[in-house]
C-alpha cells in the first residue's frame, strides 16, 4: 500500500499552496493529486502554475496526477478540463464523466475520483476498459461493500484507492453555499471563500457540528480516521491510502504512514504487528468527536467507531 495525497478542496493563496507542496517535494509521500476540483471562480493558481508544480513535485520522484472539476457547469469549464487531459505528460483524476469521455478520447489514462458515483463491480470493469488504471472508492461506501467488489470474480485489473484521512466530500450543489451565508451573489463572490481555508463549519441548532461549507461543496464537519484499519486494507489488497489535506500536518502524517508502511510486507499473519510496531497511530485517534469511522462500518458516517465495539451491518 501506498499513501496518496488528494487535492486541496480550499482557496488557499498561491504562495500558501507554493509552499504546501515544496514540503510535499520533500516528504515520503508516494502519489500527489494536482488541481482546482470545486470551483472554476478560484483564480489563485492557473492551469500552468499547477503544471508548473507538477513537474516539480516528478523531479522530485513524486507519481503525479492531474485532477479535473467535479461539476462541469459552462463551456469555459469544458475546456479547462480539456486542456488538462492533453497536458502531454501527466494522468488525470476524472471527477465528472465528462472526463472520462474526454480521456477515452484522447487515450489518456485516468483515476475515476470520488466524486463519481460508482457503486458495483460491472460499471468499474466497464470504466477499466476505457481506460481507468485507478478507482477511488466513494467515501459513504463501507469494507463490506469494497470486499465484496474485490472478491466479485477475477481479482480487479485496476488499483482501489481509499480515502483514510480528511474531511469527505458529500456533495456538490450548481449553489454556492459560501457566497450565499455572505449574501453575495455567486457570479459576484468576491473568492469570499479564501477567508475559510478549511469550509464553513455548519452547526445544527443545539450547537452540534453538522457539515462544512466549501463552496458548492458539501464536506463532512468531523475528519474522517481510518488509520487503524490501515492493515485490514492492506490484506484485502487496497493498493492507496489517501488523505485529504486541510493543513500543513497532514504532510507529516501522510510522510510517516509512508515510513511505516515501507517497513510492512503484506503477509496477512503480521502485517498489524509490523504497523503498529512502525507507526503509533493511537496517538492520531486520541480525540474522537473530532474524528468520524462510520460509513467504513456500514454506519452512519458521522458515527466513530470504537476499535473493540462489534459492528453490525444492515442487511
């Protein structure tokens, strides 16, 4: 297994992600994911200023992919999206089956990120044949589900990527969510957004996180944590572990699982020994209202599940 870093979902300033992704150049991190996926009013960095950092981050022997919108809503968008999958050089992350016509097209390999909906082994080995070397699987999908997809026939002839540290993207909305709490109108936002480099966090009336507002996404308000479901992954033969970064830390989280997992042969009798002797991830659960579990265990996704509590799925 190897850890993925997935594309900042924030309006951070240029010099911000400038200097995001030097310290990336420089950690154990394996794969990096590259681009503007929410909203095409972020202007920070062009399309050849993420170029720019994509070949940096190769020289620097990083797998890099380019990812694309999530939701294509003007011709404007529509090129953007087709300047990127004939960089000439990088493969995408298809976050809209617009990309994924395009790259067929082109021949262009590709990662069907998170934000497709694909939720049962024929449209994934469909999707194989047009050219997708890689699948993310969808956050609110659970182990129950991936163990199925994986042992469903022949083994897959595409890499699984899941999604183990960060806020989850739920949805998408043509509304800009941001603007609106502003009062502003969306073609006018002003990039009102870069005053929150992690969302809006939205509370229910009592008081209670609920989700968090980026734009016209929708994320989760808790960080989903499935550090300590890292060797159960490796032995049902996940092949990426990726985190969702809102910080700076998170490049030194990604950089030590990298470390530790360098360490873990995938022998299914040791592999959590190994991990845990290599990596101390209680430290990383410690506080767990902040964390959520849920949807890996078939529960709800806000839910955090104790490492000693039985699960139970629904049939």
């Amino acid at each position: 297994m190897k850890i993925s870093l997935a594309p900042i979902s924030y309006c951070w300033s240029k010099p911000d992600v400038e200097l995001f992704y030097q310290q990336v150049a420089l950690s154990h991190i394996d794969t990096v994911y590259l681009g503007e996926t929410v909203c095409s009013r972020r202007r920070e960095l062009k399309f050849n200023d993420y170029l720019d950092l994509a070949n940096m981050l190769k020289s620097h022997g990083k797998h890099v992919v380019l990812s694309t919108m999530a939701l294509i809503e003007a011709q404007s968008e529509l090129s953007e999206l087709k300047k990127a999958i004939e960089n000439g050089d990088f493969s995408i992350e298809a976050n809209d089956m617009a990309a994924v016509h395009y790259a067929q097209q082109a021949k262009v390999p590709f990662v069907c990120g998170p934000m497709i909906n694909n939720y049962n082994r024929a449209s994934l080995d469909l999707l194989h044949k047009k050219g997708m070397f890689r699948f993310v699987m969808p956050c609110e999908l659970s182990q129950q589900w991936l163990s199925r997809i994986i042992n469903q026939g022949d083994k897959p002839k595409f890499e699984i990527e899941v999604l183990g540290h960060g806020y989850m993207p739920l949805a998408l909305s043509a509304r800009c969510f941001t603007a609106k709490h502003y009062q502003l109108p969306k073609d006018k936002c002003q990039t009102i957004c870069q005053r929150h480099s992690k969302g809006l966090l939205a509370q229910t009336q009592e008081s209670q996180p609920l989700l968090r507002l980026n734009g016209i996404q929708t994320q989760s308000a808790a960080q989903i944590n499935l550090i300590n479901q890292i060797p159960q992954m490796i032995t049902m033969g996940v092949d990426y572990w990726r985190i969702s970064p809102n910080k700076l830390t998170d490049i030194d989280l990604g950089s030590e699982l990298a470390s530790a997992l360098q360490q873990v042969t995938n022998d299914p009798f040791n592999t959590e020994e190994l991990f845990n002797q290599q990596f101390n991830h209680k430290q990383h659960t410690a506080i767990i209202h902040h964390h959520c579990n849920g949807y890996w265990f078939g529960l709800p996704g806000m839910d955090y599940r104790q490492e000693n509590q039985e699960t139970v799925f629904p049939s």
